[in-house]
C-alpha cells in the first residue's frame, strides 16, 4: 500500500515538471549564484501575464500542456 500512495504516477510526475517550468522555478534567483537576475516585481508581472495567457486556454489546450 505505501508504494502506491508515496510514489507518484507518470502523469503526476508530467504536471509536477509542467508546473515547475511554466512558474520558472527551476531558474535561478538574483544573488551571487543567480548573476544579474531581475526584480522581484518583474517577476511577478511576467508570472501574471503568464498566469492570464494559460487561463485563455480551452480545456483541451491545458489538458495538451499537462500531457506533454
């Protein structure tokens, strides 16, 4: 039984790395390691605008992008 509730599935695993590229979080942040990086506040505004482009989609285009 533990193996089937800790250990993810293929699809799981597929949306975690989606959400994990489509929010940048794999990017590193301003700071030494990070170079020259942007402001928070940029970041923002580009999650948000990212935020409203993948809301626009039809539920067969998210579906898609959670697929892939």
């Amino acid at each position: 039984m533990k193996d089937k509730v800790t250990k993810p599935t293929a699809m799981a695993q597929g949306r975690v790395a989606h959400m994990i590229e489509w929010q940048s979080w794999g990017k590193p942040s301003a700071g030494p390691e990070g170079g020259a990086g942007r402001s928070n506040l940029n970041r923002e505004r580009e999650r948000r605008l990212e935020n409203d482009a993948y809301s626009d989609l039809s539920d067969g285009e998210k579906e898609a992008r959670m697929a892939a």
